[in-house]
C-alpha cells in the first residue's frame, strides 16, 4: 500500500518517490536546481540531534535540508 507524506514526516533510512513539490518561486527553484524534482528516489540518511536539518540521498549525492523546506516536498512511501 502506498502513502503520501511530507518529506519531514518520513523515518531514518526510510525510502520513497517525490511526487510533487509544493513550494512556488524562489525556493521551489532552488529546491529543484538540487535534483529533488518529480519522480526521483529520495532515502533519508539522518537528522542533526535537534531533528533540523534531514540528511537525504538523491541520484548519488547527499543533501542537507531544513524541516521548512522539507515541509514542501510531498513523497510516497510503501506502508
């Protein structure tokens, strides 16, 4: 069964597909000018010990990003 989510809401070393990324103007450019757009696989690797930021794998790179902006990406997951 699949679910959608915020990339936020997802555990450690959980995987899923980026489905839509719900931002709009500058930050919803910068958040694709990094690779996470629609269709990619997306793996969160961690969180710093005050849960801000997520460490995320997208492709072959690892990226940090604020809950804030995580809050804007929308993933689905297997449940």
């Amino acid at each position: 069964m699949k679910k959608i989510i915020t990339l936020r809401g997802m555990a450690d070393n959980q995987a899923g597909i980026i489905k839509k990324i719900k931002s709009a103007g500058d930050m919803a450019r910068r958040i694709r000018e990094m690779g996470i757009i629609p269709g990619a696989e997306i793996t969160i690797l961690g969180r710093a010990p005050l849960k801000d930021p997520v460490a995320i794998k997208i492709k072959d790179f690892t990226l940090t990003l604020r809950n804030n902006e995580a809050d804007y990406i929308l993933v689905e997951i297997d449940v």
